[in-house]
C-alpha cells in the first residue's frame, strides 16, 4: 500500500527538515526520508554560518530557540592580507549580523520539532527514483533498510536530498546546470584549543588562503587552501600547525590535538531547472557554492522561504501562479550568492600560476573594499545575507 501524504520530501538536511516544518505550520502534511540514520545526520560536521535572516526563519517559526541561546551572533569579520587585519563591521555598514551555530546542531533541533509534532519522518529509507512528474500525483519509489520497497504517492515531491540527489536527474533532465570547477581544495581541521580570535579571520597570504573559524570554547575549525588531491591523511598535526602559521601572519595561534580532518572540493553548480511538473529541487540538490562566502545552508532555507510560500498558495487556494514561478524566483538569489561566493574565492585564494600581476592585483582588490565603506558595506551585506522574500 501506497503512503499518501501532500508533499514527500526526499532528504532530512536543513532544507528537507526545514520545509517539513513551514508547512506543518500551514498545516500541510508531509513525510519526509533520508538514506542516513539519525545519528549520522546528527553528528556530521559541516558549515556554521547562519545569516540573519536563516535565524529569524529558525526562532521565529519555532523550528529552533537554541540558535540564539547557544549560537554566537558575529557583527563582523577580519580581512587579511600583507601581514595586516582589517575588519568589516557588518553591523555598523548595514545593520545586521551572522550567528556562529552549527549546522548538525541545525538539525538536532529540526528532527527533535519534527519528532514532537509527531511527524512522519523516516530514516534509513533510500529513494531509488521519482516518477509521474508530469501527473498531478507524483510518486517516490525507495527501499527502507530491511530493503522493503516504499511507495510515497503526494502532490509535490521535493529532492532535498543533497549534492548527490537522486532526483536532480528527473527535473533537469539531460540539460543539468552550469557548472565550474576550481583548481583548489580546503583542508579542514577541528582540534582542541582555545579560540585564536573572536571574530573569524579570511586570510590572503602569498602561500594561498586560510579561515580561523570557530565552534565552542574549547573546539576550535580552521582551512587552509590546499591542491585538490591532497590526502587529508599524509600530513603530520606538526606539518598542519606549520601550514596554517604561515598563512596568518601577525596572529598567534592557539593549537592543540587535531582530532578531524578533511578536504573539501571546491565547485559551483547551478540547476538550470529547479521545477519539473510537480517535481521541485531545493538546496544543495539544485546548487553547490564553494564555502567562501558561507552560503551553502543559507541559500536551503531561502529557497525553502520561496517554495513554503509556493505550495501554501498551491495546496491551499489552488494557486499555482507562485508555484509556476518558483525556479525563476529562487534561481535569482542562487545567482546572487553564486556570484558572491565566487568573488569571495577569487579574492582570498591563490591561483596555482598566478603571476606577479595577478598578486597585486588581488591586493589592490582587497584594498579598494576595506578601504571604501562602499565596499565594506557591499560585503557585509553580502556575507549577512539579502533579505529573505516573504
Ligand atoms: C566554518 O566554520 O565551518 C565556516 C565558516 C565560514 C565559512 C566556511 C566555513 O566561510
């Protein structure tokens, strides 16, 4: 027997979770699934960035009230480069700020909001594939983990399911998207220390890029630009120490036990359909930025913000101009912060055989923002984030 439900949602990421949620609040019904078991979801680390708007959505919809109890709000950042900081106050060029909060701590407090409403949200169910996109009762066919099938027969299906969806395929068909890849990586460390730096530190060296993050006081994330092949494995915690070092100069850093590490690639990819019939791809199942510009959980909820929008008008009065319209409107924003990810990157990395000209180039770039409260502004209001469409 077929589940029946208004929108199957294929993914328990931020975007998956986080529709689920909205739409309970219209008191839509939903049932979502997701390959990987809760504790997985939950403990995977990834991005932490939210922008203001992704925690108004959070708090205010009740999805999430530990965001601004246990979140840090960041009012600025640190540009560096030629051995000198410079900060961009974000909050004095355009009155906002970003919160430090983890996104697996994102998704701790999306499944425990799902959890109480008693919603259908199952893990451990992997969808094979969607069919019928052009009917008005599409279906998802998957296979739970004693590999039973499952079929979920909704109105709208939606592929939340990530970079490596399964349902991209059925709405972008044989046009996928644009895409672009980069000629480096980021290796990723988490160790033991206290933190280095209040506010996170985006550093330009002459040896390539490095980011000073942060997670709690006692856990402390950093990157440093690295060669795409790169084996997170082959360097000794001395060599790491040494690398991120030499890539901050004028800073003093706190070390302590690396007890994580990995290489993160680098690409943009943008659907060029996020819509097929009743179909409809959301986050990074429609899109990858490179971690610059801390996008990626960001641009989820904004397209979540359009598409709750979309099917509230859809399901309940029967209007589908919104939804009609929902790959124009959010592909939009997807442009917006494609573009600021990429110019974040292009500023801070080091291209391998980049000249002497290329160099002081990107020094002057770098020059011609912080020196220009035009500049600060145009990246502080970049990096807090557009406002949202409501
Ligand atoms: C992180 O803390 O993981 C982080 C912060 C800012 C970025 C990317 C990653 O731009």
């Amino acid at each position: 027997m077929p589940v029946r439900t208004r929108v199957a949602v294929i993914g328990a990421g931020p975007a998956g979770l986080l529709l689920s949620h909205l739409l309970g609040r219209h008191g839509i019904e939903s049932v979502v699934v997701d390959s990987r078991s809760r504790v997985e979801i939950e403990t995977t680390i990834r991005a932490g960035i939210l922008e203001q708007g992704t925690v108004e959505i959070l708090s205010g919809s009740g999805a999430s009230d530990r965001v601004l109890t246990a979140g840090h709000r960041h009012e600025g950042i640190e540009l560096r480069f030629d051995g000198e900081g410079h900060r961009i106050d974000f909050t004095g060029s355009v009155g906002r700020a970003v919160w430090l909060y983890p996104q697996h701590e994102v998704l701790k407090d999306l499944i425990a909001a799902r959890l109480t409403a008693g919603q259908d949200l199952r893990f451990g169910v992997t969808a094979e594939r969607v069919e019928g996109a052009e009917t008005d009762r599409p279906r998802v066919l998957a296979r739970d983990a004693g590999g039973h099938t499952v079929e979920i027969e909704a109105d709208v299906v939606v592929g939340a399911d990530g970079s490596r969806s399964v349902v991209r395929e059925t709405v972008t068909g044989a046009y996928g998207g644009s895409f672009r890849e980069y000629p480096f990586a980021w290796f990723g460390i988490l160790c033991e220390a206290p933190p280095s730096s209040e506010e996170l530190i985006y550093s330009n060296s002459p040896d390539g890029f490095a980011l000073i993050s942060r997670r709690g006081p006692g856990v402390q994330r950093m990157y440093f630009q690295c060669d795409p092949g790169t084996d997170a494995e082959a360097y000794t915690e001395e060599r790491l120490w040494e690398i991120l070092r030499s890539r901050v100069p004028g800073v003093t850093l706190n070390e302590g036990p690396v007890f994580q590490r990995d290489v993160l690639r680098f690409r943009s990819f943008v659907a060029h359909e996020m819509r097929r019939g009743r179909v409809v791809l959301v986050g990074d199942a429609a899109h990858t930025v490179p971690p610059t510009g801390a996008k990626g959980m960001n641009l989820a909820v904004a397209d979540v913000v359009v598409l709750t929008e979309a099917l509230r008008a859809l399901l309940l009065d029967g209007d589908e101009s919104l939804f009609g319209a929902f790959s124009d409107t959010a592909r939009q924003r997807v442009w917006k912060a494609q573009h600021f990810s990429w110019w974040m990157t292009s500023m801070l990395h080091r291209q391998p055989g980049a000249s002497d000209f290329d160099h002081w180039r990107q020094l002057g770039e770098l020059r011609s923002v912080v020196e220009s409260a035009a500049g600060r502004a145009y990246l502080a209001e970049g990096y807090t984030g557009w406002p949202l469409a409501r």
